[in-house]
C-alpha cells in the first residue's frame, strides 16, 4: 500500500481537515505526492510572477491557514504525462464525491467534468469549493 512521504505528510499536515481526510484515503489506493499546502506570502509571490498561478498573495486559497488548496501529483511524478494526470484527477474526484466532500481541480475551474475547456490548467491544484 503506497504511503505518504514525510514531506508530503508535513504538507498535507497544513490543509484544511477535509483535504486531510481526502488525501489520506486517495493514498491508500493511490501512489501520489504532496507538492504544496500553505503558501505563504514569498512563495505566492513567485508563483504568481512565474504564472503557476492566476492569483498574487493574498488572495489564492493556499494562501489561509489552514489551507483550501493543495497541489498533489500521482507518484512518480511526470509533469508531460497527460494522460495518467487525467487518470488521477477522475480517482480523486471519485473519491471525494463519496467521501462527501466538494473539491474542484486546476484541470476544471466550473466543475462540469469537461477537462479541455480552460486555457489555464494548474494539473496539481485541488481546492474546497466554498460552501464546504
């Protein structure tokens, strides 16, 4: 059974309960790594300047504590692999759908399940939907 990193447990460990709970049972059926949980004001700065992100610190969700965003990749990670990212998106969907947790992915901003609608697609990123 594939197993957080302490890396990835210590990124995890500054998220929301809810992505706690979410990606600890992905894990248990699923090889993935935490990439980012809480960004912190430096770091957003330069994700915003280098267009991994859209938002400019403070205003992206992994910019709260705890935070409503994180950035998870099925392991190992293969940043050109489309395909298997679109595989893990559907099993983390799933996932969240019967656990009763609202989620949206970098790959579908409005949730329809259309993955090929949007010009930009942050692949990694998972947030809470607000009314959560």
């Amino acid at each position: 059974m594939p197993s957080f990193s302490a890396r990835s447990i210590k990124e995890l460990q500054t998220c929301n309960p809810k992505l706690q709970r979410l990606f600890n049972e992905v894990i248990s059926h699923y090889d993935c790594t935490i990439i980012c949980g809480f960004r912190g004001e430096q770091a957003q700065h330069e994700a915003f300047r280098s267009g991994r992100s859209k938002l400019d610190w403070p205003h992206g969700k992994h910019n709260r504590f705890p935070s409503m965003a994180v950035d998870v990749m099925p392991f190992p990670i293969q940043w050109s692999n489309e395909k298997r990212l679109r595989h893990f998106i559907g099993f983390v969907q799933a996932t969240a759908i019967q656990m009763g947790i609202k989620v949206r992915s970098g790959h579908d901003w409005d949730n329809d399940m259309d993955l090929d609608e949007h010009t930009f697609k942050d692949g990694p990123h998972w947030e809470l939907i607000e009314d959560c």
